[in-house]
C-alpha cells in the first residue's frame, strides 16, 4: 500500500477478457466487504516510464509476461486503508497476456513480494463492481472502463 502521507506514483495494467477483469484480491479493511480488488501494477521508480512499470511488476508480483496496448487516462486516489491516509496517483494502461493459457476462465495465480503470497490473482466479472457486491479500485477505474468502446 505504500507510506501514508506520501504522494505515490503508480501504474496499473487492465486486461479484459470479455466482460471480465484481471485483478488482485486483497483483504478489505471495511466490514462491509471482506476483499477488494484492484489490477496489477505498482510504484513507477525514478526515471521508469509507467509502461515499463506496469509490464516489470506483472512479472515481479505474478510472474507473467504482459504487452501494453494502450494508455487510457492517469486517476487520482485519496484515501485510508487501515486508519492511515494515503494519496496517489495512479497511471492506467491496457494490456494484454502473451500467454493464451491466462485467458482460461479459471486461471488463477498467487501474487508474491518474492517472499511471502500477498495475493491471488484472477478474473472476475465486471458486473460484480458494477453491482456493488465488491470495490475496485482506483476509485474512477470501473467508469474508465465502462467508458473505453
């Protein structure tokens, strides 16, 4: 999640599969949702553009392979997880897998530091977010989505 109090720079690749998301799931900290749900990516270092890390953290967090199709639009996210503020700025791309296997509707895999599992990793229908049975985040994702043709 990142230092609280920090502006924190990151980027994000969405990739669609039908009507469907590929996305982590983490453990919520509201009590009306036991996960929510955001797409891969991560902090843009120095001198990184945010497609190289988008593509770099795929590989780092679940170990595949990406290629970026698209930019679509750089969201802004203020807000608290565990009690402490946070501030980002969040670059989103498209993508898609190299692998055709990542496609299949059961595809799964464990997000990792390298150490320890973070997360899993996997799709889940749109309709879900747009229902509001979970959060996606960034906050604005979804209506980004919803609004690409």
């Amino acid at each position: 999640m990142g230092k609280p109090n920090k502006l924190r720079p990151l980027a994000v690749a969405v990739i669609q599969r039908d009507d469907a998301i590929f996305v982590g799931e983490y453990e919520s900290d509201k009590p009306e949702f036991a996960h929510f749900y955001r797409p891969t990516g991560g902090k843009i270092e120095f001198q990184e553009l945010g497609a190289e890390t988008a593509r770099r953290e795929f590989m780092e967090e679940v170990q595949l392979e990406i290629h970026i199709t698209g930019y679509l639009e750089t969201l802004e996210s203020i807000f608290a997880y565990r009690d402490k503020p946070h501030h980002e700025l969040v670059r989103v791309y498209t993508a898609d897998f190299v692998d055709d296997a990542c496609y299949a509707p059961d595809f799964t895999v464990h997000g990792t530091d390298g150490k320890r599992v973070l997360f899993l990793a996997k799709w889940m229908p749109l309709q879900v977010f747009r229902d509001g049975h979970a959060p996606l985040f960034p906050d604005g994702l979804l209506s980004l989505i919803d609004s690409v043709p």
